[in-house]
C-alpha cells in the first residue's frame, strides 16, 4: 500500500483495556472473569485514508461495530482512530515497538492480579497482524479475532498460525459459500442477526457473541450469533439476517 504521509498526531496510548472482569455486572459468566481483554481500535475500512479491511462488503463498511455506542462522542473516536490507524501505516516499526510494550505491560499487570490476559488487535479493523511475528513474542497471552479474509482463515483451520491465536471468519451479504465451506472444515463463523438468535443456523448450533466475547472459548462448528448494533441496525444490504433467517435455518 503507498505511503499517503496522511497527519497525525502520535497517540500517547495505543490499547484500552475492557473494564475489570471481576466487577463487571455485564459477565453473568463466573468462569469467564480470570480474563481480561486488550483492545487495539483502528479506524475502520478506509476512514483514515488507508483500507485496513481488504476483505469489507458494502454492507459490513456501512454497518461496521465502530458505528455503535453514544454517538455524541462518536468525533472523538474517530480522531483518535485516525491517528492510530496513520502511525501504523506510516510509521510501522515505531508504532510496532509501542504496541509489544503495551502488550508486554498487559501481560505483567494480569500475572501480577491473577488473570489470563488477552488480546485482540483487529476490533474494528482485519489487519494481518500474524506477518508480524507478535504472537511468538507473547506465548502465553490469548490472542483473538475476527476476519473476513478467507485466506487468513484457511491457514489458521490449517494449523499454519501460532497455536495462542484464535479466528472466526465473520459472514457478511456476499460470502455465504465461503461460511459453509469454513464451517464444514471445522471452522467457527459470526453471524450478524437483526433481532432474536436462531437456535441453528444451516443445521449449526449457534451460540451467543454478545454475552461474552472470548471467541477462543466456543466450541468448533459454531455460529456466533451478534446482535446488530449502530448503524447495522437499519442495514438493509442483507449483511444483517433480519427476516430471512429460516431460509438459512
């Protein structure tokens, strides 16, 4: 991809932490507090003058989950989405050096605290980031994501990733096929659904994506069933399943 030289201000921080599993009202699951997630928010699709998510539909650029939350600091989100998103592109090995140190102090605190740290680099972006070497570099850290590039998933179902890096391959209004094809070899997919969860999906049983997001943790042949939110609320691309469901139930 060309260099645009785009501005930016450097950010002081690149990662968020989720808030506290151990506090958290929202978890019902007891089992699922021992972990805690470190979250990198570029912006997504072509928002900062570079695409991060080769592999976008119309519909999921234009229902993307950056769109969901108070939309009165929706600027401020961007901006800051922006910036991160320009210093990855445009000052790759800097960027890389701050992201390891954040990541290693995500590591340290969760030892010293007693939880399991994770991490998920692409939540509103489908970067590569395996190309990096980041996941040897932190073994004993969970690493997670979504992806809509086929090819990303075809080598994690075959074994050519880290073994501490995770992937469900997520269905947008044009790669039905592609789902079917990574369910049948063992995959997990997310589906976004516009109201309930079907209890299957295409003869797949499908679990919840919106009581926990520890996607590691689902069993294989899964259909990780999510909540349209944001702007997929009123999608009408077929990249939300609204009332069409059963004809792929």
């Amino acid at each position: 991809m060309t260099k645009l030289n785009l501005p930016y201000d450097k950010p002081k921080k690149l990662t968020f932490k989720t808030g506290n599993p151990k506090t958290d009202k929202n978890l019902k699951i007891k089992s699922l507090k021992k972990y805690w997630i470190l979250r990198l928010n570029l912006a997504p699709y072509n928002l900062s003058g570079y695409n991060v998510c080769a592999s976008a539909s119309v519909g999921c650029a234009e229902s993307c989950l950056h769109t969901a939350g108070n939309p009165m600091f929706q600027a401020q989100k961007d901006k800051g989405r922006i910036n991160r998103s320009r210093y990855y592109m445009q000052s790759r090995v800097e960027f890389l050096k701050q992201l390891i140190r954040e990541i290693k102090n995500h590591e340290i605190y969760c030892n010293k605290n007693n939880f399991k740290p994770v991490v998920r680099l692409n939540t509103t972006s489908d970067i590569s980031w395996e190309i990096h070497g980041i996941f040897e570099l932190f073994p004993a850290i969970q690493f997670y994501d979504y992806t809509k590039i086929k090819k990303r998933v075809i080598k994690y179902l075959t074994n050519q990733y880290p073994k501490n890096y995770h992937l469900t391959f997520s269905m947008h209004e044009t790669n039905y096929n592609d789902c079917m094809e990574v369910l049948r070899s063992g995959g997990n997919i997310a589906v976004v659904f516009k109201d309930k969860f079907p209890e299957t999906f295409n003869g797949y049983k499908v679990v919840s994506g919106d009581e926990s997001d520890l996607r590691f943790l689902d069993p294989i042949n899964s259909v990780v069933g999510l909540k349209a939110k944001g702007k997929a609320k009123t999608d009408m691309s077929g990249f939300v399943m609204g009332n069409t469901i059963g004809d792929y139930s």
